[in-house]
C-alpha cells in the first residue's frame, strides 16, 4: 500500500478529471463530427437526455441554437477549427438556448472538438472598457512592492472579488502572499506562507497553459462526461476546458478556507511559474468568458511588468557587485602578491559578495576579514569541502545543518559561499553570513497536510485551520542569491587568470633562464680556449727566458713567478673548458652496468697510488638508465675526493652502496675522511668553491659543479650529509624521471 502523504497530490490527473463544473455543459466530437461525449447535465439546459445523443451527428444539435448566422453554424466553426485558423480568436461565439444567451467556447484537443456552452451573464462589467487605464495606473509605481499592491487592489476593483492576492512561489516551490487587498471583514493574510503542496506540481503545470481559472461555484456537484468511448482507454484531456472539474481535494481545501468561488490570474517569468493573482470570493461568483480573457491580457502585461522590473533590480546589484570584482582585477594586475591584492587594498573580497565575513586561503595563508570563525574551524571547514566533493561555487544558508561544528559558529558561519581556487592546493575564498532568525508565517501548520476521520482513520485532506502559524527558522543566514553566486565565480575566473599568467611568465622565465646558462657555457668555452694560446706563449717565454738563467736575482725571481701563475690559469682554464663541455655531448641513455663501473673507477684509483692504504669497498650495486661517460665523471669524481679526502684518516675506508626504492635509484659514497663544516654543505656545489677546511688538499672546486650539473641532466639530485672530522656521505638519486628518458 502506498503511504500516505501530500505528495500523492502530485500525482492526481487533475487534467483528465472526466467531469466538468455544473455552471455550464460540454459536447465533444471527433474527426467525423460525431458526438463522442455529453456532460450529463444537458438536460438541465437543452430538453433531451444526455445519453440520447452520444453517437448522433452534431447537425442533430443545431435545431436547439438560435444564432444570427445562417446555415450550418456549428458545421462551418467546426470546418474553421479543424483547418486551425483562428479558433481563440474568434471565440466566443454568441448563442441563444431556450431563449438565453451563452457562450460558446471551441477548442481543439487531439482528434475532439469540445464545444463548452456556459451563460453569458455576470454581476460585472465588460472589464475590457477599464483594460488601458487599468493598466497604466498599475505600471505607473516605481518599485516593485507598490506594484504588487497595486496589482491587488486594480484586479479586485475590476472583478469585485472578496480578496484578491499577489501570491508569489519561492525557489522551494512554497508560497506566499506578498500583496492583498480585501473587504475590511477578513482576517488578513499577507505575508502568509502556504506549503508547496498546497499547489501541487500538475497544477501548476496547468497555471502555464490555462493563464486564467475559474472556480465558479464551490459547492456545485461536477458534472460527469458521458461516453460512447471507454474512458479508460480513451480518457479526455481537458486540459483546454475552462469548464473542467475540479480535484476533490482542491474543492475541500477551498471548503477549509471557506471560499465559494475563486479565481486566479497566472503570472509568468519567461516560462517560469513566478506566482498567481489568487482571487477568493465567498460567495458563488460567475465571470463570463470575456471578462476572463480581459484578465489574462492584464495578467500577461504584469508578468512582463514583473520580469521587467525584477531584472532591472537584479541588474542594480549585480552592476554593484561587478564594478567591485573589475576593481579586484585591476588591484590583481598592479601587483604580484595576489593575497595583497585581495585583502589589503581599497577594494576586498568582502565587497565582492554581499557578507559580513570573508577569508581567504591562499598560498598557505589564512587571511581574514570581518567577522570570520577561529583558525581551526576554517582548517576543518576547508577539509569538510574537499571531502564533500562540493562544486566550485557552494552556496548554503543552512551549514550548521551539514558541518557539525558550525553550530557553535552560528553568529558568524550559519551561511557560507565558498569559491574553491585550486582543489591541488587547498585554495579557497570563503563568504560568511551569521544567522538569521527567520520567523515564518504559515497559513496553518504545513507540516499537517493530513487530517484524521472520525473513525481514526487517515485522510488525504488539507488541513483546515489557516490561523497563521509560526516557525521559527533557526541555524540559517538569509538566502545567497543568483548575484552573490555570479560575482564570487567571476572573481574566481579573474584569479585564476591572473595566477595562469603569472605561472606562464614563470616557465617563460625559466626558458630564457635556460638560455642564458647555455650561453654562458658556449661562452666560458670560448673565453678559456681563446685564452689558452697566449698564455701559453706567456708559459713558453718565461720558460725560455728563465732557462737563459737571467740576471739578476729578482728578474729571475719575478719570472718564476710569471710561470707558476700561468700554470694555475693553465689548469683554471682547463677546469673551466671541463664544466663548460660537462653533459654537451648528446646524451645515449642506457641501462647501466654499474657494478662494472664501478670496479673500474676503483682500479684506476688503486693504480693512480698504489701505496695508498686505503680500502675501497663496493656493496650493492644496482643498475639505472642514464649517460655512461657522465655517470662515470660523477662517481670518479665522488670516489676520488672521497679517497682524497680521508687519506690522512686512520684506517681510511669509503663505502659505496646503492639501492632501489619508490623514489627511483639511490647510491651513498661514504667516507671516513675530513668531513666538512655545516656552513659549507650548499656551497661545495658552485663552481671553484672549496670549504676552508680542505685548505690541505689539493684542488681547485671544480670537481663537485660538474658532478651537480650531470646529475641534473639525469633529472637526479645530489646532496651530502657530514660530520667535521668524522667523515662525508654523498648522496645521488637518480629518479624514476631519469628512467623514462632513455
Ligand atoms: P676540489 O676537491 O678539487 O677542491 P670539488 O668541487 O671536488 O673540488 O670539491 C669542493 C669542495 O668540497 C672541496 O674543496 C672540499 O672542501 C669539499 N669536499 C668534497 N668532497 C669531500 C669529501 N669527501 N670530504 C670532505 N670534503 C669534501
């Protein structure tokens, strides 16, 4: 059994109700003009039984209309409605039955014509002749408020209804009354919120198709449509009756209210159901068919009224908001700290978005302004929204409802926009708004749709007190609106741009960075070979000066000088062209055997000295992609200064032992040797630097620079871990980056 609850409401076919109101009757006929369906209440205006003309021709119908033209009158509307020219246009059409006036209504609906015959009579006017200056006095307020309530008191001027409503649906599909105008007698009902369900999803389907509904008689006993079809097969869609029945819990929930009548005037926003002009009389109130056209021109010149307005104010703000967002970008653009840009200038992300609080999380800053939560609720609200999986503009009125601990922050984060800048990072701009003590005015209580019987059984009634009653909503800020939303996305759109280009300006840097060192190379290149011949002229005569054993003492003395300097520059230039050339040849990448290696860089050191005593001792020794001549200038460079270094030691020993691990490939170089001072561990890796400590050592700082520059040709890293008199282990990861480029 299905459960009962109002949202069965929304599943009545409302619009296939198979009777109609008993103010007026209806005939249906199909294709071939025969009569297909009768409202059983002809009798009452035509002296035959219903039943008695299902399955005649509509000529049979003829003799009881008096009209003024001549010929087949219904025979030639019918020709015209079929070939679909004009049919609302022409209607109605005025008939006398039995010596009284009706209106013939003609619609078309699938393969049937319904042809709705209802008395041309009413307690009003012809609301036509007021129509132009009805509607101008109405559009002559300025703000929307006064034309709301102008609205109300015109409509209930023109069709003299008891009260007459401007009743809006918010974006939850509730309700409310926003303007009123009624007899002094009536409790008064603006401001009253009435439940979505109040107006089930069909029906307001309908208010979009027909833009005017009467409700003539609340009282009145529907009328069944009698068939020669099976309704069950063949059900009618009435949708285009204005004669259509009304649901029985509709006419109940009227009977609540104690309306006899009602009327409404659809209000439209594009195709959008913006809100009714709801009518209700108490007593039965019969509008004739033009008169009700009159009311849907009114209705529809409001709608664009309304729409024409409301855009207008949303216009106002959004421009408000905009200019501020354009000043964002500019203040984004004059500096290259966007979180000064944003926080401390003239214009912040607080004006950006119509908040009391607003913070932003960039580049591992917390910055914030106005009234904003403590640090570590941020920090949690930051890890809430990235497991939330939100989109990157979330908007709630509502967060203490979904993130626990907003509850104790109610007075500051009951609402929150949140603008994600980067998901990677964890950046975000965050809007606040306190909470709002919303209190709302039903009409009734909408939680109690159902009513009970007297056998204590359920029922499917409205409810059918409409006191107003009051609910408070707590732990909620005042809604975000469509504008908030757009600005915080702009301002999104303006950083990001703004931090794509700065990182393009950043790789475009790093490029001509790359350049410049590619240059300096090929011009260090140059410089030290161009320079190698003259000074070897200046080393040739100075040699051949001092072997013509030159007088006196100092000239000796001086060239001696002459010549040992031009052996440092000598080997200065040398060391220079090495660094220079170091990785310039093409790169042949190959899986290395580097247990082979190894041993032979060992050999070569073992015989460069072979009164050494020192051991050289090679563990593991795994192999890597990479450059077979570079790889073994960086390890005979590593191995020789580690033996270099610890052969003043006592029992020197250098340890060299690789490994494979997530990372990639890693090998250490370990010695026992001089070990090197803190302050000096970056800078051993620039070109001719040497720490103080080695001052005992020969060399000229150039070993490690080339070492550092092959590595990173690989992609790798170098680094080393000393003691000062302890001993040195270097450090070199070749990645898993280094393995994909082979
Ligand atoms: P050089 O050894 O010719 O001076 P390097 O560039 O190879 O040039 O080394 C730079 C400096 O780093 C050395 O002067 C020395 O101070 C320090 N160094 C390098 N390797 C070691 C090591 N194994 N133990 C101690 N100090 C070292």
């Amino acid at each position: 059994m299905e459960t009962l609850d109002i949202t069965n409401c929304d599943r009545e076919p409302i619009h296939i109700p198979g009777s109609v109101q008993g103010h007026g009757f209806v005939i249906v006929v199909d294709e071939f003009l025969i009569i297909t369906h009768c409202s059983e209440n002809l009798n009452g205006f035509i002296d035959r039984a219903p039943s008695s003309i299902l399955g005649e021709s509509i000529s049979w119908i003829e003799k009881f209309l008096h009209t003024s033209s001549t010929g087949p009158f219904l025979a030639n509307i019918i020709h015209a409605a079929k070939t679909g020219n004009g049919l609302n246009a022409k209607n109605p059409y005025r008939v006398e039955i039995n010596g009284k006036p009706f209106n013939l209504i003609v619609t078309k609906s699938a393969d049937f014509l319904f042809l709705e015959f209802e008395p041309n009579i009413s307690g009003l006017h012809n609301m036509r002749f007021d129509l132009g200056s009805s509607i101008s006095e109405i559009l002559s307020v300025s703000d929307l408020n006064s034309l709301y309530n102008r609205i109300a008191v015109k409509i209930k001027e023109i069709i003299s209804f008891d009260r007459v409503m401007v009743y809006k649906f918010h974006e939850d599909g509730h309700g409310q009354v926003i303007a009123e105008a009624k007899n002094k007698d009536l409790k008064p009902w603006l401001g009253l919120h009435f439940p979505a369900s109040d107006i089930p999803k069909q029906a307001r389907e309908l208010y979009k198709v027909n833009l005017t509904r009467l409700i003539a008689n609340v009282f009145d006993t529907p009328a069944r449509l009698l068939s020669i079809l099976d309704p069950t097969r063949y059900p009618l869609d009435m949708t285009q009756l204005g004669l259509r029945a009304v649901s029985p819990i509709h006419i109940q929930y009227l009977k609540n209210m104690e309306v006899a009548s009602s009327f409404s005037i659809s209000l439209l926003n594009s195709d959008k159901l913006w809100g009714l002009v709801a009518c209700h009389n108490y007593t039965p109130r019969f509008i004739h068919y033009e008169n009700r056209e009159t009311a849907k021109i009114i209705g529809q010149v409001l709608s664009s009224a309304i729409s024409f307005r409301e855009i207008q104010e949303d216009e106002h703000q959004k421009l408000k908001l905009k200019l501020k967002v354009d000043e964002l970008a500019k203040q984004l653009s004059r500096t290259d700290s966007p979180a000064d840009a944003l926080i401390k200038q003239s214009v912040t992300i607080l004006d950006a978005v119509d908040a009391t609080g607003a913070v932003l999380i960039y580049d591992k800053q917390i910055l914030c302004l106005g009234e904003t939560p403590a640090l570590p609720f941020i920090e949690d609200l930051i890890k809430w929204l990235e497991t939330s999986n939100v989109p990157n503009v979330f908007e709630t009125d509502r967060l203490p409802t979904l993130f626990d601990a907003a509850v104790l922050e109610k007075n500051k984060a009951s609402g929150l926009l949140a603008c994600r800048i980067n998901r990677e990072l964890r950046e975000y701009i965050l809007w606040f708004r306190p909470e709002y003590l919303v209190t709302i005015q039903w009409a009734g209580n909408p939680e109690k749709p159902v009513s009970i019987d007297k056998a204590n059984n359920p029922q499917m009634s409205p409810r059918s007190s409409f006191d107003a009653w009051s609910d408070t909503r707590k732990l909620t800020s005042s809604p975000w609106k469509p504008e908030d939303m757009n600005s915080a996305a702009e301002l999104r759109d303006e950083i990001t741009f703004k931090i794509n280009r700065k990182a393009s300006e950043l790789r475009e840097l790093n490029e001509k960075l790359k350049i410049a060192y590619d240059n300096l190379d090929s011009f260090s290149y140059t410089i030290s070979h161009d320079l190698k011949n003259p000074l070897s002229s200046i080393h040739g005569f100075s040699e051949y000066l001092l072997n013509e054993d030159p007088s006196p003492d100092e000239t000796k003395m001086m060239l001696e000088r002459i010549l040992l300097s031009a052996r440092k520059m000598n080997s200065m230039i040398n060391d220079i062209l090495s660094y220079s050339q170091a990785g310039r040849a093409s790169r042949e990448f190959s899986l290395l055997n580097m247990g082979k290696i190894l041993e032979e860089i060992k050999q070569e050191l073992i015989i460069g000295d072979p009164n050494r005593d020192i051991e050289i001792r090679i563990e593991e020794a795994p192999p890597f992609f990479g450059d077979e001549t570079m790889i073994t200038q960086v390890f005979s460079n590593l191995i020789g200064n580690a033996v270099k270094y610890s052969t003043e030691s006592a029992n020197p020993v250098v340890v060299v032992n690789g490994q494979r691990s997530m990372d990639g490939v890693r090998y250490e170089i370990k010695d026992n040797g001089i070990g090197i001072p803190k302050r000096d561990t970056q800078k051993i890796f620039d070109l001719f630097s040497r720490s103080e400590h080695a001052r005992n050592f020969e060399g000229n700082g150039v070993g490690l620079a080339i070492v550092k520059k092959l590595v990173e040709k690989h992609r790798g890293k170098i680094w080393v871990e000393s003691q000062q008199d302890v001993g040195s282990t270097f450090f070199v990861l070749f990645t898993n980056d280094t393995v994909d480029l082979h």
